[in-house]
C-alpha cells in the first residue's frame, strides 16, 4: 500500500507556527489563526535535525457537544441492542447510498431522511435488527454516471425520532447510527417499492499471531507485561539453573518482548514494523508531534479499534479510504496509515489543487477526533474536518448559528478563491469567552492530500 500512495512530504515548523495578519474582509486568502500557545519539551522540542515543536491549543469550547448532534433535536429517542454478524456470513440488507461518505466501524453517523421508501424502511428496521449497509456513491464528469462502492459498513440504530407534518402529510426520521462491521458486496436488486438491498459478505478481521511467540522462551514472558505468566516464569527462573544461563548470554542487552528476535535470523526492528503496540506508539507520537488536541488515550482501545479511529480522522480521498477500510489487518491497516500521516504535508482543493491547510493545522474540537459526520438541515451529509487556520478561501455570505453543528459558533459557507469550489463553513464563536474564537471546517470530499513542493526534507 505504501508503494501505491502518493509521496507527500513534511512541512517544517516555519509552516506550524506562521503567524499571519488577520483579514476581517471576504476575502480571506491570507492565513487565518487561532491563538495557540507552543510549547516545546522532549518529546516535540525543535532541534537542528527538523524536530517539530508540539503546539498546544487552548480550549473552553465543550467537545462533547458535537459528539450529542443536538441540531438534530433534543427529543430522539434511544434504541437499545446489537446484532453482530458472524465473519463471512452472506447476509441480505438494506443499504443507504452517501455520496463522499464513507462510513467506518465505530463511527457515528447522523442522517435527516425524507424520501418516503427510506423512511418506511429505517421504521421497519426498528422492530428487526436496526441494521443497515451505508454504502458511498462517486460521480464521474466524464460519462456524467455515478457508480457505487463494492465495499461498505454496518449501521446500527442507536438513537431515532420519526414525525409526520400535520400540513404537508410528509414523514421525516431523524437519527443516529454507529457503524458496525465491514462488508463486500455481492450483488444488488432494488425491490418494487424503491429500497436498494445488496447481498454482501461481512469481512473479518485477521488477527496475526505474536511472530515471535515460537522463540522466546518461557523466562522472557514477564517482560512481555503478560500478568498470566508472570508468576509461572518467575518460579521458573529460581528454579531453573539453565533457564538462568540462557538470559546470562544476552545480559548486556536490554530484556523485552523483542529480545528473542536474537534466537532467530531477523533483527528487532523486523518485529517491530508488525508489532500493534509499537505502531500504535508511533502513530500517537506523530500526532502529539502536531498539537495536543489530537492526543488519543489508546489504552482502553484494542488495535483494531484504534486502527479504525484513525481511519475516520484521516483527511483521505475516497479511493485511499475505501482501500484501507478493505485491508482485513489491524497490523498492516496502521502500517499504512503511519506511512500516510508521515507521507502528507498539506490540504489542498481537490479541484485545482490549491493548498488550503497544512496536515500541523488540523486540531479537534470533538471528543471523536478532528474528522466527523454531519449532516445539513437538507439531510447532505459532510464528512468534516476540523482546522485552526487556512488559506486560499473566500467567504460567502453572513454567519448564521441556526442549526450549527458546534453550539455556540456561527458558521459561514466558504469556498475555494481559485476555482470557485465548495470548501466548507467558517465558524466563528457567538460569545467572547468561548476559545477558540474562530476555526474551519473543510469537507474532506472537497480535499486532497498533495505536495508540499517548498518544503523537501531530505533524510
């Protein structure tokens, strides 16, 4: 996968911590920022060798309230339960179609639905399994068709409210759903009263064995931190004379669970690329590296998880995102998106390929990370990613805080200076003592990952 990525090269720290002037005027091609404060200490300390300085970025703004979706109402009500299918199971659903959404297992995803077979449909599912396929759509100018993924995620219910207007006799449902498990698509029919329904194959997940486990020895397990065997091995090394004599051959070397990689012909670091928790330390470093906003507790996640949570925060283009939500390895899925946020510098238009933000920009104002789902009061939903200063926008129209998707920041609809295309929403906070006082939020539809050409490190 890493071969088939696009080489995108880091930015340096001139690119972070660039303060520009701020331009009150509609047109806001200049850079715009929030007041961030930098600070520097081991772990992100500039140095000669192109360190990047970890920026810290005050905020009172409560993260929580995105996660709530309040926009949708106050009033939807809870669904309780949760089917889980067996892997490789063929199973029948129904699918919505997204187009530039792409759902991933963990996700939360909110939907404003109004075609009248949808709705009977999300109705139906409440008394069966509240499940569904979610299934994203391209469009291609050329043969002006739109064609639909062959890979797709389960969504479960977990929170609707459905109503009928007394004038107009409309039904709408509002609601949330949670993405699931991942599946391939079979084939497709679409029934009399107009519902798409696929016949897909629920992928698993691949979970690799410890490559080293035929190795190491017995002693070495109680600093591999398996509490199972702690006590077994530490009688084990009182009591065992030979056991003793074969650690003796590498007391000048640091005991881990690594070390047995001596016993075979591979060196260490070969373990290393393929070890979860290893890469899972990298890729939370890489993002600390950024700003302390995006620092993600993993120890309550197991890797397969984790290596969904940043699948969903990556500013990806549907092609490299579909191929990572296909990829059935937690271990070689966080490879690739190690590589991917080493690789990616900027944002730019995914029309004209102006650069709009750097990947150092990118900072959270959500408990679930700097990219979500959600949706307009027409029911499009945006796959959105948070930003604390860009550039190359222009702004259009007045600010508005009706159904803002941050309570308490008014937003107003930008676009590309260049090429004239949709961008996304400045918001910008009602009230003074809300921080940040302003930030963007781009539509990853409307983004591509591109070249940073000023900047080249050479390692």
């Amino acid at each position: 996968m890493a071969d088939e990525l696009q080489p995108l090269l880091i930015a340096d720290l001139d690119a972070i911590i660039d303060s520009e002037s701020e331009d009150e005027d509609d047109d806001v091609d200049e850079e715009e920022e929030i007041e961030v404060d930098i600070n520097t200490d081991e772990a992100g300390a500039t140095s000669a060798n192109g360190a990047t300085a970890r920026i810290q970025i005050n905020t009172t703004f409560d993260k929580s309230l995105p996660v709530a979706h309040s926009y949708l109402g106050e009033d939807l009500e809870d669904v309780r339960g949760r089917t889980i299918h067996d892997d490789e199971a063929c199973i029948t659903l129904p699918i919505i179609t997204l187009p530039s959404v792409i759902l991933v297992p963990g996700q939360t995803i909110p939907l404003h639905l109004f075609q009248s077979h949808t709705v009977a449909m999300m109705k139906n599912l409440l008394d069966k399994d509240k499940t569904f396929g979610v299934i994203t759509t391209s469009y291609s100018p050329d043969d002006n068709s739109s064609s639909m993924a062959s890979i797709g995620t389960t969504a479960e219910i977990y929170s609707i409210k459905d109503e009928t207007d007394e004038r107009s006799g409309i039904a709408t449902v509002r609601m949330k759903a949670r993405g699931r498990q991942r599946f391939r698509v079979i084939e497709f029919h679409r029934q009399t009263h107009g519902i798409l329904m696929a016949k897909v194959r629920i992928l698993p997940e691949r979970v690799l064995p410890d490559h080293l486990e035929g190795a190491r020895p017995q002693s070495h397990y109680r600093f591999c931190c398996c509490p199972a065997q702690q006590e077994f091995v530490k009688t084990a090394m009182d009591s065992q004379g030979h056991v003793l004599a074969s650690i003796n051959m590498l007391k000048k070397r640091q005991l881990n669970k690594f070390t047995s990689s001596y016993f075979t012909q591979w060196p260490p670091w070969v373990y290393k690329m393929y070890d979860t928790e290893h890469l899972i330390n990298r890729i939370r470093n890489e993002l600390c590296s950024w700003n302390d906003t995006l620092k993600k507790d993993s120890n309550d996640l197991d890797p397969i998880d984790f290596s969904y949570w940043v699948l969903q925060n990556l500013p990806l283009d549907d092609s490299r995102r579909i191929h990572l939500l296909s990829i059935d390895s937690a271990v070689q899925r966080l490879r690739c998106e190690l590589s991917i946020m080493q690789s990616c510098s900027i944002l730019c238009c995914r029309e004209c390929d102006l650069e709009v933000a750097n990947k150092n920009d990118v900072f959270s104002m959500s408990l679930e990370g700097p990219l979500a789902a959600y949706v307009n009061p027409g029911g499009y939903v945006h796959e959105t990613i948070t930003v604390y200063k860009a550039k190359g926008l222009t702004l259009m129209g007045d600010p508005s805080t009706e159904n803002s998707w941050f309570p308490g920041y008014a937003w107003t609809i930008i676009k590309c200076s260049r090429c004239g295309a949709h961008m996304g929403w400045r918001f910008t906070a009602a009230k003074r003592k809300l921080s940040p006082q302003k930030f963007w939020g781009l539509c990853r539809a409307s983004l591509i990952p591109g070249i940073n050409n000023t900047d080249v490190l050479v390692l």
